[in-house]
C-alpha cells in the first residue's frame, strides 16, 4: 500500500501536463491564520528550508508541494522524471541525493533549495505582484529526497482579518474563498494548524475546517510552538483532546524561532531539539507527538485515504474519457481531402435533412415537435381546426341575402329565387377559405426553415468547424424554400380559384341537400294550406279581380272578397275592411294590398314624403330604404332557401380545400425540397475555387482540438496507472 501515494503523484502529473483540474486528487491541505506556523511544519515534514519567511502574509499564492522518496544509493531519476534535454544531449546523473523540480520551469532541475525557495519568491510576485496581494493559481513544485515520505501537501495563504499596507479590503473574503476551495474537496485531508499559545476554542483554522468537514472524518489538527506557552501552563489537555476532540488526532510540535532561521539552524538540528524538548514537558505523549510522527501519521493517513477513494476517482476518469473522446470526435480530424470531404458533408447534411422531415432522424427533438412531426400538426391541426371555425354564413346577414335576391332579379319581380344570388354569394363564402390556406403554406415554410438550424445544431456537428460552409448551406436551403414559396402560393391560389370557377349545383353531396331541402320545403307549403280557415270556401279563391267566376258555371262573387284574395288571405280581415276597401277597380286592390303588408312588419316602413310644398319638385330616389324590419312569408322563405344551399355547398368545398391544399403543399415545397436538396447543394458548392474557402475552420478549433486530444491522452494514462493497481491486488 506504499506504492499508493506515488500512483497519486502520477497521476497529479498526468494532469499537469495538460493544465487542467477536473480530478480531485487525494492530498493533505494545510490550513491555518498567519503566522499559526504552517511554512515551518512543511519545511519540518521536507526536511530543508524551501518556503520565503517573514513578517506578515508570505505565502501568497498556493503551493502543491509532491514529496517523492527515493533510495538513498539511487542517484538517477526515471524516464519520467529525470530526462531531460539541454544543448542537446541527455542529462540522467544529479548532482547531490535531493533535488526539486518546478512545474511551470519544465524539465529543469534545482538542487539547491536556496534557488527553489528565490524561485517560488519570484513566481508568486510574477503573478501577484508585489502589492501583498493573493492569487488562486498554484505553484507545482516536486521535491525527490531519501530522507522523506510520500506526501502530496497544499500550503495556503495564512487566514487574515484586517489589510495590512497594499491589500484589498477583502483580502479575507478572498483568502476565505480560497481556502474552502481547496478543502471543500471531498477526497482531501485537512491539516488545521493552530498555535499553542492561542485559544484552541478560537481557532480559525478548525472553525473553517467545520464548515466543510462536520464530521471532522478528514481533519487532522498541528499544534505548534509548544514552547512559546506561558510559564506555568502546558497543552497536556489539548494534545490528549480534552479541550476540543478531532476524530484524526491532534499532534504538536515545535518550530524553529525566527532566530534559529536567521543563525541558520539546520531542520535536522531543530528536529533532535524538538524531541529532547517532549521527553523533558510530554514525557508520556514524546511517542505521539512531534515532526517525525506528523509525518508518519499524514502518510498513513494519506494512503487509507486513497485506498478509498481510487475506485470512485477510477470511475470519473472513465467517464471524463469517454465524453473527451465524444467531443474529440465532434471536432473532426484535421481535413487531408477537401473535395471528398466537402461532399461528403453537403451529403451528409442533406440525407439528416431528409430524415429530419422523414422522422427517421438520429437525434429526435423531446421538448417540441419538429420536421415532419410538426408539419403533420400544421396540416391536421392548425390548418384543420382554422377551416372548421370558418362559419358558413359568417359576415353574411339576412339582410345581405335579402338584397342580392332583389338585385339579382332585376326591374322584375321574381315567382322563384334566382340561382345568381346563390352563386354570387357562395363565391364570396368561399372566398374566404383563401386566407387560412395561405397561412397553411407560410407555416410550412417556417418549419422547413427550421429544420436549417436543427440539422446543423444536432445531426451535423461538423458543420460547426467550417463556419463558412455552414453559412453557405444555410443560405442555398433558404434560397431553394424562397423560390418555391410563390409557386406553392400560386398552386393554392389556384386550388381555391378552381372552386369559385364553377359553382356545381350537381355534385352528388350537393343534390342529396337540396333534395331533402326541397322536400322540407313541400311539407311546409302543406302545413300552410291546411292551415287556412274553414270559413273560406276554397273555389272563391278562383274569382277574377272584376267579381267575376273564371269557372263560367259560378255566378259573380262581390268584390270584397277579391280583394281578400289579392291581398295574400290574410285571416284577420274583417267584412268592414273587405266592404271599405272593395272598390271595385285596381286601385282598391292595391291599397288593401299595400295595408296587409304594412301589418306584417314589425317595424313599420319610415313613411312616404309629405307632398312637396307648392313651388318644389318631387325626387323619387329620396325615398329611404327600410334597415330592419320583419321579413315577410314569401322573403324570410326565400333567404332560408338560400342560406341552407350555401351552408350545404360551403361544407363541399371545405372538405377539397382541407384535403387538397396538404397535398398541394407536399408535392410544391417539401417533397420537392427534399428531391432537389442534395442536386441544388452540390450545384451551388461543389466547386474547386470554393473548397479552400469553405473548408477553412473556425480559429480557436484546432486549438481546441489539441486540448481535447491532449486531455484524452492524460485521462487515457491516468486510467492505465489505476487499472497497472488493480491488478496488483492494491485495493
């Protein structure tokens, strides 16, 4: 199990090569406020003095410090590890048994840890000035000793409340941020730091580590500078966990003063004077405290740590590789035949195209119908359900019936209804059933349109390297759908056009209505006649007009009773009407005629002019024509008759509308979009002066076609070290 922690240096390698942090390796973060000690606890647990020391926040930007142990007699690094190239030829021999390596210096390497420590100085003001201010971006530094554990360890900005000289003013939200960054990983270890002459119940260091860790499963607490305590006082009850109890332990130990540093005392010499300090003050606890057994117990914990979280990092970098092949796979290789390539794309997108409309598209819409599917609901639905609202009768009034009866009959008064009212009228119902299927073939258009941006964002993700050509396509289709909306237009026009110009009175559906219409009509006309009253003998309705029988066997009949007659039978005539009106000449008649109708309206026409004043002169035309009024029998059957027979022809012709114009749609737009796509698309791009332009990508897609490789590749290597431990029997 102690091979696990360079696995997980490696596997941190891998990943920096390519730059990114999308695995949350295992690793111990050392958290703590300024000055609590942190930078002397690492420098203890490496052995060497490599961390900038001062006053005030030295450590200014993160540092992933790898300790990697080596033999003592092994003075060579790896082919991984210690090739490296300078004025041509292979350097594999260091000088000296501890050295370090930068990541951000490449295949450089530092034996001198006087240079690792300018070097880490120089790096942090690069990025973050030198204003004491913090950055988020962390320093890789490596460090191959024999007197050393493996260990992977973050040191972070120490926690500060108040901006000292430069800083922002919310340096402590930033260094907040920053350290829940780090420790809000789930696979790492806190190392909470805290001072031994400060509070333990005021640590900020466990107060944070708490938010992210309630349990304390991942936290170990430092207590240090156990001999900067006050006289008399001790940290027995703090290092036995009587005070505040952490789960992994609490372990203190002693640094070395700002003094020791300025006379260059020795981490080996500060290490033997920390243990003769616990024999003389912890006597019982000297075995479970101090650098050494830190060390010890972080790598213990480190690799039970990893033990545990291989097999879920094992499953993430699967996972990541798999989605890293699959965009690897949308960005394309790089193109070497742009002619086949070219056709193969404008094919490519013409068959999903098709399919698209066909339904049988590989990547089917679920939020929203789409292609075929919606142009199905246009024709059914939308277009269907708008027919079927059109009223027969709508914008039409009895009043209008009513005129086109009168203006079609002319100066003559008509016995029956003319057939011109009934055609002039049914055209202008029929008329409008043009409108809706107009609309019928826009919407159709807008979804062919549509289908543009579905195939280029879902079927045809190569389309998305060559922008160009992407445009290109899009504008041919759009051109191709241009030119056949008028032609569809104009078949649907004509389609509507072809009805209004021949009205067929004799079409099958239409003589069943009017036959049974007719047969209504019959029945009513004997509902009438058996109606009249009794008291009517039934031959006096064949006297003359002058009281004479036209039977030359029936003596005269008195006029009063002609007059009856003439004025259309009206029942509620009385004898004295009949003798006062009978006055035996045409005049008579036509007054009495002239009163029975003036009593059937329920409004009564506005009356005639008074006669004109002497001196002025009668206009005709300045009578006023009626607005509303009851109709009488005869005119309120006439409209009836009409009404029903553009209701029932109505009816006729919606059906061939509703069913005709899908298919006229069909056969103009789509199928012969789909026919004439691909032909249209090689056409108009399949040209050699075109293929350069065309196929030229996008400027940040080779670059993110390098990325994606390159992550792949780590991924790929990353997966091969965890399975090289499964089968090691590991875990």
């Amino acid at each position: 199990m102690e091979a696990l922690i360079p696995v997980i240096n490696k596997l941190q390698d891998v990943f920096n090569t390519v730059g990114a942090d999308i695995i949350q390796l295992p690793q111990i973060v050392v958290v703590g406020t300024q000055s609590s000690g942190k930078s002397s606890v690492l420098e203890s647990l490496v052995g060497r003095d490599i961390l900038p020391r001062g006053t005030g926040i030295v450590t200014r930007r993160p540092l992933i410090l790898q300790l990697v142990h080596i033999d003592a007699d092994d003075r060579r690094k790896t082919s991984e590890e210690n090739e490296s190239k300078k004025n041509g030829r292979l350097y594999r021999g260091i000088d000296g048994e501890e050295w370090g390596k930068f990541l951000h210096t490449k295949n450089k390497i530092y034996t001198d840890f006087e240079e690792i420590r300018q070097e880490i100085e120089g790096e942090t003001e690069r990025i973050s000035g030198n204003n004491k201010g913090i950055s988020d971006e962390p320093i890789h530094l490596k460090i191959f000793s024999p007197h050393v554990v493996n260990l992977t360890l973050v040191d972070l900005p120490g926690i500060t409340k108040v901006p000292v000289g430069d800083q922002p003013k919310d340096i402590e939200i930033q260094i907040r941020e920053l350290i829940l960054k780090y420790i809000s990983n789930p696979n790492s270890i806190i190392l909470a730091v805290t001072a031994a002459n400060t509070d333990m119940a005021t640590s900020e260091a466990l107060k944070v580590a708490r938010e992210v860790d309630p349990d304390g499963r991942r936290t170990l607490a430092v207590v240090t500078k156990l001999d900067l305590m006050d006289a008399g006082t001790d940290a027995m009850d703090i290092l036995m966990g009587r005070v505040i109890p952490v789960k992994l332990g609490i372990i203190g130990v002693v640094n070395r003063s700002q003094l020791d540093i300025n006379q260059k005392k020795s981490v080996a010499d500060a290490i033997r004077d920390e243990y003769a300090f616990l024999q003389k003050k912890y006597p019982s606890l000297a075995n479970r405290n101090g650098t050494k057994y830190l060390a010890r117990t972080l790598n213990r914990l480190l690799m039970h740590h990893i033990r545990d979280c291989l097999p879920e990092l094992k499953t993430r970098i699967n996972v990541l590789a798999a989605q890293y092949q699959s965009l690897l796979n949308s960005y394309g290789e790089p193109v070497d035949d742009k002619s086949a390539t070219l056709l193969q794309l404008i094919t490519k997108f013409a068959a999903e195209y098709c399919h698209t409309i066909e339904g049988t598209a590989k990547y089917i819409e679920t939020a929203e119908l789409c292609g075929g599917a919606r142009i199905c609901y246009i024709f059914h639905e939308t277009f269907g359900r708008t027919l079927e609202s059109v009223d027969p009768l709508g914008g039409l009034s009895t009043i209008d019936v009513l005129t086109a009866i009168r203006n079609a009959t002319g100066p003559r008064p008509a016995l029956f209804v003319p057939e011109v009212s009934f055609e002039l009228l049914v055209k202008r119902q029929v008329k409008r059933l043009e409108e809706p299927s107009l609309r019928c073939v826009e919407l159709v258009h807008e979804e062919m349109q549509r289908i543009i941006q579905h195939c280029s964002n879902y079927s045809t993700q190569e389309l998305l390297r060559f922008p160009k050509l992407h445009d290109a396509i899009v504008e041919v289709v759009t051109s191709l759908l241009r030119k056949r909306l008028p032609v569809t237009n104009e078949m649907v026009h004509n389609l509507v056009a072809i009805e209004l110009a021949y009205i067929n009175t004799k079409h099958p559906d239409f003589a069943d209505a009017c036959g049974l219409m007719n047969n209504n009509i019959e029945e009513q006309r004997r509902n009438r006649m058996r109606d009249l009253p009794s008291a009517v003998p039934r031959d006096k309705s064949l006297k003359g007009p002058g009281g004479q029988s036209l039977s030359p066997n029936e003596p005269p009949a008195p006029e009063g009773e002609v007059a009856k007659a003439a004025a259309g039978g009206a029942q509620s005539s009385s004898v004295s009407e009949q003798t006062d009106g009978g006055t035996g000449n045409w005049r008579g008649m036509l007054k009495k005629g002239e009163e029975g109708a003036a009593g059937d309206r329920a409004m009564p026409l506005n009356p005639l002019p008074a006669s004109p004043q002497k001196g002025h002169a009668v206009n005709l035309l300045d009578v006023p024509v009626p607005v509303s009024r009851k109709l009488s029998a005869r005119e309120q059957r006439d409209c009836e008759v009409i009404e029903r027979l553009i209701k029932s022809y109505f009816l006729i012709v919606r059906k061939n509308i509703q069913d005709s114009v899908p298919k006229a749609v069909m056969h103009f737009l789509v199928n012969h979009v789909k026919d004439c796509l691909q032909s249209e698309l090689v056409g108009q791009l399949y040209k050699t002066g075109l293929l350069d332009d065309l196929l030229t990508e996008s400027e940040d897609m080779a670059q993110r076609r390098n990325e994606a490789a390159d992550m792949l590749k780590a991924l790929q290597k990353a997966s091969q070290v965890i399975a090289e431990i499964r089968e090691t029997h590991m875990w």
